[in-house]
C-alpha cells in the first residue's frame, strides 16, 4: 500500500494538520467552559479559604485586630505551650482510632452476615437509615440517650432494680467513648454498603475451588476474601479517618455542657478558640496543623491502597 504523504502533497497535509489542531483547540476551550464554574467555586470556596487560613496563622489578628501585624511562628509555639493542644491532640488520635476501628469491624461482620441472607435490601436500608441524618439531629438524640436521666440510665436501671443516674457525657473516662458509639451508629451504614460493594466484586471462583479442597470458612477469609477486600477496607479506612479527624457537630452537640469541652478534639479546641475566645490566628494555627495530620494519613494510607491493588492485579 502506497502510504498517504506520498500521495498528498506537503500544501495539503499541512492543512490538514491545521485543521486537527483548531479542532482540538476548539474541543479543549468547550470542556474548559463547562469546568469554569466548578473550577470557580472550589477557588472561590475552598482553595482561597485554606490560603487565607494558612496566611493568618502567621498573623496577631484577634477580635479584629492583628491582622496586619506578622507573628512568625508565636501561634505554632504556643501549640506547645499550652496544656489543652495536648489533650485535645491525644483525644483526636483515641477519637479516630476509635472512628476507624469500629465502624470497620463491625461493619465487616454486617456485610458477611447480609450478604447471602433473605431480604437482604431491608436489613441494608435499616442500618443505612441513621446516615441520611444530619449529624446535629443524631447528637441530639443521643444526647438524651446519656443524660443523667436518659434512655440508657433507665434501661440499667431497670436491669439491675436499683437508681442509675450516671452522667455519660459529663466524665472524662466515657464521654470520647460515649460519642464514638454514636459516630459508629451513624457510619455503620455506609461502611457496611462500601464493604457490600468489595464482597460482591471478589470472584466466586476461587472460593468454589478452596471449599472444594476442603478449607474452612475461617481459611476461605484469611487467604482469599479479606487479601481482595483490602483494597475496599483501605478506602473506608480514608474516609473514616478523615471523617474522624473533622467531626464538630456530634461532639459539641453531645458534649456541649461537658467541662472541659475544648479537649474533646482538635476540631473542638479549633472552634472553642477561634470563635469563643476570639484568638482566631491562634485557632487558624490549629486548624493548619489539623488539616496537615488529615492530608499526611489520608495520603499514606492512599499509597498503601494504591500498592495493594497493584500488588492483587
């Protein structure tokens, strides 16, 4: 076959050429004007705010004043000047190893049983319905579940026949503990639906072949099911750190009379400085090394799930 350049003549190919480009040029400027406003907004709301934020931690302002006057690096050392960075601190990392164990262990164990049950749908529809509530309503019904005489309180007391009036989110021993079962109430869904989904992808071929050879069902899960689920565990490990790391709403809902409130985590002090105490360079400060812990973990474990994959394709 004679090829097409020696055919055409250079005047023509290189108009054709021309053409290709303008074309290409003209695709590229139509999928630049459909992303503009996305691209506006996340600029606009997003990306500006965290520049802003990052700037004014290097800044004085408080209460309106400071803004113009450069503070270095005073509100980073004063992270660890002070005692309640580190109990908040201390209480975030509980908070989300909490976040992640238990809505992942318990939403494995949900997935495993509903996953060959009848009315399957309904059981995943009950235990999803908790996630399609604001936060603020989930803390605030489960406020009164802890309260001295709430729900829990009454059913101990029933129980065991004597008064019960302990105050669950009044303690320091069981008010994080407290909080993190609501957040497990919450999330259980959605961990149990993201685990569902990486269930029904592992091919039932390997799992006929080892039943076959006579492995139990404790073997099947060892080597075979939860090796190709890692990757869907790793994902629902991101968002639920994630998720544990920023959660307010539930812990200054629930915890909101607790005394020592500022601790309960980094998001809380954030906020408590910010907008209570007006030291907002202070809590800009904070929330600057919060989201620095949040894309550090975030991105780590995106690697780890990023290798797992490869290494089981």
């Amino acid at each position: 076959m004679i090829p097409a350049s020696a055919i055409l003549s250079p005047e023509v190919l290189k108009e054709a050429r021309h053409r290709e480009r303008r074309v290409a040029w003209q695709q590229t400027r139509i999928a630049w004007l459909f992303i503009a406003p996305a691209v506006i907004m996340v600029t606009v709301f997003l990306l500006a705010p965290v520049v802003f934020n990052v700037v004014l931690s290097f800044t004085k302002w408080q209460k309106f004043t400071g803004l113009d006057q450069f503070a270095g690096f005073n509100n980073y050392a004063r992270l660890f000047r002070v005692p309640y960075f580190s109990e908040a601190l201390g209480n975030t990392a509980f908070w989300v190893v909490g976040a992640v164990i238990f809505p992942l262990a318990v939403g494995l164990g949900l997935a495993l049983l509903l996953r060959n049950i009848p009315f399957q749908e309904t059981f995943k529809s009950l235990y999803f319905l908790p996630r399609v509530l604001a936060p603020t309503a989930v803390g605030a019904i489960w406020y009164y579940v802890y309260t001295p005489h709430g729900v829990l309180n009454s059913v101990i007391s029933g129980v065991t026949g004597s008064p019960f009036d302990f105050g669950w989110l009044y303690s320091s021993d069981t008010v994080t503990g407290s909080v993190i079962v609501t957040f497990v109430w919450q999330t259980l869904g959605i961990t149990m639906v993201l685990l569902l989904l990486g269930l029904a992808a592992i091919p039932r071929d390997p799992i006929e072949a080892a039943r076959v050879d006579g492995a139990s069902p404790g073997q099947i899960f060892r080597h075979i099911i939860w090796p190709l689920l890692l990757p869907t565990v790793l994902v629902v490990t991101i968002l639920n750190v994630a998720a544990g790391f920023t959660t307010f709403d539930l812990l200054w809902v629930m915890a909101g009379d607790y005394p020592g409130k500022r601790t309960l985590s980094l998001a809380v002090y954030m906020y408590y400085e910010s907008f209570s105490n007006g030291a907002w360079a202070y809590g800009s400060a904070v929330a600057v090394v919060l989201g620095a812990m949040v894309i550090t973990v975030s991105a780590l474990l995106a690697v780890v799930q990023s290798r797992v994959s490869k290494n089981i394709r």
